[in-house]
C-alpha cells in the first residue's frame, strides 16, 4: 500500500511490512495519516529522498516512546548515517541533523541547555508578549479590512505575518531580516528544495542567527536573544554556537505551529459551522478551538528524528537498534484508543481535546507551547470579534499543502470576510 498521493513503488521488508512512502506533496495528508494508523503503532515509511525510517503512529505508543532513554537524538546511532547512505545535500538534513541545541541532545546535556533556555523563556517573559500580540493582531486586522473585494488571503495578510513579527520582537530580529527568513525556511522546511541549495540555505540561515546574537552581544536588548546571553546555570553559559542553535530552532518553530494553528483553526469552524456558533454564542471557549484544532489539524505533521540504541518493543512490533523513529502527531491525533470513536471528527466540546500531544511530550516537548497558545488564543477571538461571518472562498478540496513532510500548512487561505 502506498500513502495517498503517491505513485513510489512499495517494496516488503524482510519484516514482513510493506513500507509507506510519505508523500512530498503532502496532497492527501488526513488520507495518509489514515494509513500510517492502519499499519501502527509502529509503521515501515519512506521518507522523500527515499530515506527509510519507522513512524510511531498511536498515542500511547508515542508517549511511552517520548521517554524512552533506549530512544536518543544522537544522529551517530543511526545505521545508515555510519553507513553513508544520507547524503548531506538531502533536502532534510537540516532537521534530521541539526546544529547542537537542546533538540539535538539528551541526558544532562539537554537538561543543562533546557534549563539556560527555560531563565530566558519565562512565563512572564511569555505573559508580557500579551500586549504586543493584541497591538500586532488588531493592526494586521485594520489591514485586512480595508481589503478591496472582501475576499483576501487570510495566511498571507494575517495568520504568516503575526507570529513572524511576534517572534521577531520576542528574539530582537531586525524586520528588516523577516523578507529573506522567510524565504530561507521556506527552502529549509521544503521537500523540494533542490540539492545544491540544501548547503547555502543552512549555511545563510546559520550566518543570519550569528550575526544577530554578535549584535545582541554588542548592544544587549529586552528580548530573548539578550536573555540567552546572560542565562547560566552555575556558571555554565550557553556557547555561541549553542545560541545560535537555539535562536534558528525558536524561530523555526515558533512562527511555523502558530501559524499552521491559525490556519487550521479556520478551516475547521468553517467546515464546521455548527462549532463555529458554538464559540461564537459565548457557548464553547476559544481555548477549546484552540486544543482541539492542536487535536484534530496538528500543526506539526511529523517531527524528524531519533534513534534506537537497541531493539525496542513497540507494541506487537520492535524498533531495531540502530534504526531511525519519527513522531507521527498527524495520525497520533485521531487515534480512536485516545480519543474514542469520534476521534475523526471535529468537535470543541470534546472532553479529551486537551489530552493530544502536539507539542511533543517528556524531555522534548515544546518549550514555546505556551506562546503558540498564546497566539492563537489573542489572535482567533480578534479575527472573529472583527468578521463573525467570514467564510472560505473555495471549497475546502482547493485548499493546497505545501510539500513541507513536517508541517500541516497551506500555501493559501483565501476566505471571504462577509458583510
């Protein structure tokens, strides 16, 4: 069986499975997921580039994996990196080995860059973005309104530039850097990036975050950058490699969830009038979109990589020493032992929506959940409070992903505002 939207040929293991090959244009993502449920909790995939790995597909299984110590992030454990057979200009090298930052490593080593990582991203750092965030989103709304036509991209005009510039103000980027960052992660994210580009974009990505944290160091600031710095833990300061990891990794993730979660929010109460009203009768709270869109549309697809020190049991199945693992929180979502039969449909009263992990869980999970939720929680009740009847302006088949393996996001959001 080959995942939706792909013609790759499948071919059986000496497992007895018959891989799943992901597919780059990510055409039919709910389809695929479907299938990598089908053949869990530990399924044979394919990833594009045809880099063989295992994908954990069920929410239990996944939690049980999360924490595992036999499951690590170091990329020499990987049998076919010491073999050789992952090219370096693979288009996704760049997640699959990453510069060193808390992502990269486990043990005392991640909890001492988690821990220099959590003095600067505080709650109350957090909290205080409050007020930036409702400045930015009532702005980027102004703009939206005085669109001609009534019809407008929602990703391009609202849901991409809002955690951009948040995430901006958060690390003290310069704006002015935002244009070619985009581009950058565009290409750094992509399927399709072409092999002679995989290098140059990691390598400018890198230079950009070098030169921001010199000038951080330079002229010290109010913004996380700054406060990375300064953060230590009996002495033991962040290297500047070390910052120049975390600010590449906190940028990345930071505006591409939020705003996958922003976009999918709404698609969902549009297909899903009927929990639209909901929220917008003061009858369901918009935390609980928020969960549940995290639930049922995570933003994040699949997280790329770690890798077993020896076998593991996984269910009926066993991760091989020596093999590569990806977390699959697009099939983890609608895993009907988690969140029962219904698991499949969208609903904001659902009682176990807060019970998904999308934002990873143990050691790993994702340290800006909270501003993501932040975010979103400022941002959608502002879109609606300004347009309750806005609606898409395509049918929901017309709505294209990205060929972004890691990312559910859309290339466009075009909606309607109504009157």
């Amino acid at each position: 069986m080959t995942a939706a939207g792909t013609d790759s040929p499948t071919t059986t293991t000496d497992t007895g499975q018959t891989p799943i090959h992901l597919d780059p244009f990510v055409s039919d993502l709910d389809s695929e997921s479907a299938v990598l449920r089908a053949a869990g909790p530990l399924a044979r995939v394919v990833l594009p580039g045809d880099v063989p790995v295992w994908a954990v597909t069920h929410h239990a299984e996944a939690k049980k994996l999360l924490t595992d110590p036999r499951v690590v992030k170091d990329i020499n454990v990987w049998g076919a990196w010491q073999r050789g057979e992952i090219a370096p200009d693979w288009p996704l090298i760049g997640l699959a080995n990453p510069p060193r930052s808390m992502l990269t490593v486990d043990g005392a080593d991640h909890r001492r860059l988690r821990t220099l990582v959590a003095q600067a991203l505080t709650p109350r750092r957090v909290e205080r973005m409050r007020e930036r965030i409702t400045e930015l989103t009532e702005g980027l709304l102004d703009q939206v309104a005085a669109e001609p036509g009534g019809t407008v991209d929602l990703k391009a005009l609202f849901a991409y530039p809002l955690p951009m510039y948040v995430v901006a103000d958060l690390m003290g980027l310069a704006e002015e850097r935002l244009p070619r960052l985009k581009e950058l992660f565009e290409k750094f994210f992509s399927t399709q990036t072409p092999p002679q580009e995989v290098i140059a974009t990691l390598t400018e990505l890198a230079g950009i975050m070098a030169e921001t944290v010199a000038s951080k160091r330079e002229n010290p600031g109010d913004d996380l950058t700054s406060a990375l710095i300064q953060a230590s833990e009996d002495g033991n300061r962040l290297t500047d490699q070390e910052i120049v990891s975390t600010l590449q990794l906190m940028i990345a993730a930071g505006h591409e969830t939020t705003i996958s979660l922003i976009v999918n929010a709404v698609v969902n109460l549009s297909l899903h009038p009927e929990q639209r009203e909901l929220v917008l009768s003061g009858k369901a709270d918009w935390s609980a979109v928020v969960e549940e869109t995290l639930r049922y549309s995570t933003p994040t697809s699949h997280v790329l990589i770690r890798f077993a020190t020896e076998d593991v049991p996984v269910g009926d199945a066993v991760l091989p020493a020596g093999e590569a693992l990806i977390v699959s929180y697009a099939a983890i979502g609608r895993d009907e032992q988690a969140h029962g039969p219904t698991a499949g449909a969208f609903d904001i009263t659902r009682e176990t929506a807060n019970r998904h992990i999308s934002f990873g869980h143990g050691p790993h999970v994702c340290p800006g959940a909270a501003l993501s939720r932040l975010e979103a929680g400022v941002a959608l009740p502002a879109l609606y409070a300004r347009f309750p009847k806005l609606d898409l302006a395509v049918p929901a088949t017309e709505l294209r992903n990205k060929p972004v393996v890691t990312q559910n996001d859309l290339y466009e959001l075009p909606v309607t505002l109504g009157g």
